[in-house]
C-alpha cells in the first residue's frame, strides 16, 4: 500500500503560486493546501483581539491556542479558525495588510509549520504552496517546485490585480516594493525565502497559466508517475 505524495510548490508573490497549485491539484485529484491562509487566519484572530500585529508578544498571547485547519470535503477547502468557517473573513483588505507581519512572528511560524505538517499526515495525497514548503516544511517531499518570474512580471501581474479591485497603480511603484521586498525576503531570518535544494525550477515569465500546469504535470507525472498510477490503479482516485 502506498502513502501518500506531496508535491510542494514555493516562490515568490506574483508568480501565481495558489493558481496554478489549486489546478495541478484539481488535476491530479490531489488535495491543495494554501499556507497563505493559515497566516492569514491567525492574523484575523490578532486583529480581531485588537492587539498590534507588530507585537510579537501579544501576537503570541492570542494566537497560541488557536487551531488552523480546512474542510477538504469541499472544494476549494473552507479554512476554520477554532472551528469556524473564515475562508471570507480572511481575503479582507486589513488581513492582507497585517499578514506579513504575523507572518514574521517565529513562534506563529512554528507552529503553523507543525500544524502543515499535521495535515499532511491526515491528507497524504497533497499539493501544498507557499513560500517555506520545500525549503522548511516538507524537504523531503518528492517533488519539489519553485516557481519564479522577472521582478517587472510580477510587477505587471500585481497591477493587473489591483486595477481589476478598482485601484490606481503606478508601475514603477509597485516594481520598486518587489524588489526592495525580495532583498528583505531573502535575508529574513525568520523564514527567509529561497529555492529548496534539487527543486525544478519553472519560470513563469513568459507562460500562460495554463502552459505553467502543462509544465508541472509534466514533471509531476516524470517523478511520481507511477506512484499516482498505483493509487489509481487501488481505485482510490481517478488519475487522468
Ligand atoms: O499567499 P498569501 O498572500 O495568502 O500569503 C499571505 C502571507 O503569508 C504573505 O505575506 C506570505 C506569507 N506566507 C508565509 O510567510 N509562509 C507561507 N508558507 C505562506 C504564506
């Protein structure tokens, strides 16, 4: 009986990581897990308490007994808090300006990376994005991806965001944040962004989102090809 494969994907913001990760898992009949939305979660709980999400300590006080989890029975997953459905709550525009400041709390890391290991025991079958996954999380995965693109890409790709939510952007503005946030990122001490050892590395630059899953499938299906054929062939999923 076989148990399992993760297939983790990590990079940078704007290269379409959580796209491109919920149809490669859609694709494979593989559960999806959205670390993004575990952070996010636990910023909604500091918020929500009031404290400073800059404040390491009460940030702490009031997220340690929290419980991140997601109901995998519907798809995409429904993200609980303690229990309680904030797959809305959490996309707020308050929770996206605090996260990454959570996100910075090493003790919140911790055990968010505890709890990400959690589920993949439960959820063996796992397609699993965000920044840390290959790197930290799960280094032993057996496929490992780290997708990237050219900073002026993920610029143009954020800007098309943001128009599309009604705002007014300057290009040159947002290229200049990305760069000035990929140095702070890389030298972070606190999970600091970097393509895990022996990943296969995709650059999104200049494919569609569609051509990007091509890509990874096929990668996918050249490293653990067999592994899904057996599960398949054990009629636990279909596998096309
Ligand atoms: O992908 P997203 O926008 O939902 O991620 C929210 C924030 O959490 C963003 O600041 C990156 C951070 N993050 C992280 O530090 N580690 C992860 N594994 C996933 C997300």
């Amino acid at each position: 009986m076989i148990d399992g494969v993760v297939i983790t994907i990590d990079g940078p913001a704007g290269t379409g990581k959580s796209s491109v990760a919920s149809m490669l898992a859609s694709r494979l009949v593989l559960d999806m897990l959205d670390t993004g939305a575990m952070y996010r979660a636990l910023t909604l709980q500091a918020l929500s308490h009031g404290v400073s999400t800059q404040d390491p300590e009460a940030v702490d006080r009031v997220t340690r007994e929290c419980i991140v989890d997601f109901d995998f029975a519907v798809n995409p997953p429904r993200v609980l808090l303690d229990g309680r459905d904030v797959s809305a709550a959490i996309r707020s525009q308050s929770v996206t300006e605090h996260v990454s400041h959570v996100a910075a709390h090493r003790p919140v890391r911790e055990r968010l990376v505890l709890a990400q290991r959690r589920i993949a025991t439960a959820h063996p079958w796992l397609v699993t994005e965000g920044r840390d996954q290959g790197s930290v999380v799960f280094p032993h995965a057996p496929v490992r991806i780290y997708l990237d693109a050219r900073p002026e890409v993920r610029a143009r790709r954020r800007c098309e965001q943001l128009v599309a939510q009604g705002e007014r952007v300057d290009e040159s503005v947002i290229l200049a944040a990305i760069i000035r946030r990929d140095a702070l990122d890389a030298g972070r001490a606190t999970g600091p962004l970097r393509c895990p050892e022996g990943a296969k590395v995709v650059d999104t630059s200049d494919l569609t989102q569609d051509q990007v899953v091509d890509r990874l499938e096929t990668i996918v299906r050249a490293m653990v090809g067999h592994t899904l054929q057996q599960r398949h062939a054990q009629g636990a999923a279909p596998c096309a």
